[in-house]
C-alpha cells in the first residue's frame, strides 16, 4: 500500500502534467482556427486549377506534344511516395494513420513488383517508416510547418520532386496526407500529381450538371503550352494544399488527445485524492487505537 508521501506527491505529478496538457490544449486551438481557414480557404482554387487541368489534359490527349508532367515517362515501375506527417507527437492517432496507410500501400506496391522510393516530409512519418522500410526513404524535410505553412515550402518541394521527375528518378508520384474534416476527424488521402491523372467521368450523383451540355472552350495560345506552364504550378499548388489539410488535422488531432489527457487527468487526481483520504484516515484512526491501547496498558 502507497505511503501519504507517496500519494501527494504522485497527485502533485499529476497536477503538473494536467496544467500542461491544458496549456498545449489552448495552444493548438489557437493555431486551430487560422490552420482550419487557411486549408477551407485554399480548395476551391486547388480543385478549380485540376477541373481546368482535366479539361486541357482531355482536350490535348495523348498527342506527341503533350508534356511529360502530364504524358508521363510511359512506364508505371518506380513510384515515389510523398508521406506529410507532423513533426511532433502527442497528437493522437494523426501521424499513425498516415504511417499505416503508407506501410499498406508500400506492401501492396512491392507485391506488384514495383520498386518504391519515399520522401518523407515530417519527422513523425520517418520515424514510422525507418524501421522496415530504412533504404526506400531518400531524405526527410522536417522543419517546414514550424511556424505555419508558407507557400515556399510547397515549392521547394515541388522543385525538387519536379526535379527528380525530369532525371528519370521515378515514374509516378503520389502525396499521402491526412485531410482536414474537423477538429476530431481527418481523412487519409492518397492523390496522384505525377503524371496529371485522366479527368474522370462525372459522377451519376452530379445528376443536373452532368446531364446538360458541356461546356466548349477555345484556348490562346495551344493546350500544351498552356500545360507546360500550369502543371508544374499545379504541382506546387497541390502539394501546398496537402500541407495546409495536414497541419490543420496535426491541430485539431492535438487539441482533441489534449483535451482528452486533460480530462483523463482531473479523474486521476480525484480517484487519488480518495485514496489518498481513506489512507489518511486509515493511519489517523490506527494512531488513535495505539494510544488507547497504551493507556489503557498503563
């Protein structure tokens, strides 16, 4: 049985981890709500740059002057994988869900014979990742949200992979992130950017929309100049909205575990508290029994 020393201080360790599970509680709602509005803010035009890029890219085909970003390299054998984790932890299951998703897709690739190469921006992603997959990860970019999610970040990342796409380092190219739905909820995302995917058909749910005429446009200068210009900014633009939707998550992941320690806390330190009491009491009457034993000895 635990001493009074032992459950005071225990209850006073306790206390402390409760105050700052609390203070990260209201530091990363505070980060919440700019996070949430930067990532709402940024899909309409990230959706509206792929609608006007599946019309192009249907318009152009498979012609002989198509560009790369969008054509390909005609082979489907070396497929790079961009994993967007957080770089910190105690955020719940956030950059779990990310990792799991990753190590399946890994596994069903390399069943399919493929060769697979990982470019993990996060620290948390790597840390998941090394263990069975250590000489698959070319490098990892940790740092980049540390104050926010700034579009240069995006475009160094863009660069880069944009470089290796143009040296032959791989073939296609998909960013795995956890997309922001609300404060307790992110959903994983795996979206292909290189090459561009074929715009597919409209859905039968978009009934009204999809049963009128489509639309005829008429482009200056030539599709695939227009292309070549586009899809490396697409490029950037995707990969800054998977930023944004992924730190928004890491935030609202980490408000709610922090939110839920906190709580967790406070019904430690009543259920100690009791002990601690009944304990007190317990050695109190014990005393009282000793000394009246001793009187009565006398």
């Amino acid at each position: 049985m635990a001493s009074l020393k032992d459950l005071r201080n225990r209850i006073a360790s306790v206390k402390s981890t409760q105050k700052i599970t609390a203070a990260m509680k209201m530091v990363a709602a505070s980060k919440l709500k700019r996070a949430q509005d930067q990532a709402e803010a940024a899909r309409p035009y990230a959706e509206r740059m792929e609608r006007m890029l599946g019309s192009l890219a249907a318009a152009v085909g498979s012609s002989a002057g198509a560009p790369k970003l969008l054509s390909g390299t005609g082979a489907d054998r070396v497929h790079l994988l961009v994993v967007v984790t957080a770089d910190r932890g105690l955020c719940g299951a956030f950059n779990g869900q990310v990792v799991r998703a990753a190590r399946n897709l890994v596994h069903k690739l390399k069943a399919d014979g493929k060769e697979v190469k990982i470019l993990c921006v996060g620290r948390k992603g790597r840390d998941g990742l090394k263990r069975d997959f250590a000489g698959m990860i070319l490098d990892t970019l940790d740092g980049l949200t540390r104050r926010g999610v700034q579009v240069e970040a995006a475009d160094a990342i863009a660069a880069r992979v944009s470089a290796m796409f143009a040296d032959g380092d791989f073939d296609v190219c998909n960013v795995l992130y956890n997309r922001f739905k609300s404060a307790i909820s992110q959903e994983f995302t795996s979206q292909q950017i290189i090459p561009f995917p074929a715009p597919l058909a409209p859905a039968a749910e978009d009934g009204a929309r999809a049963a009128g005429p489509a639309a005829i446009y008429e482009f200056e200068p030539e599709e695939e100049a227009i292309l070549k210009d586009i899809l490396p900014r697409n490029l950037g633009i995707q990969l800054y909205r998977a930023l944004l939707e992924s730190y928004a998550g890491e935030q609202g992941a980490r408000m709610a575990a922090m939110d839920n320690a906190t709580r967790n806390a406070g019904e430690m330190i009543g259920r100690l508290t009791l002990n601690y009491n009944r304990t007190r009491q317990a050695s109190i009457t014990r005393e009282m029994i000793e000394i009246v034993s001793g009187a009565e000895a006398v």
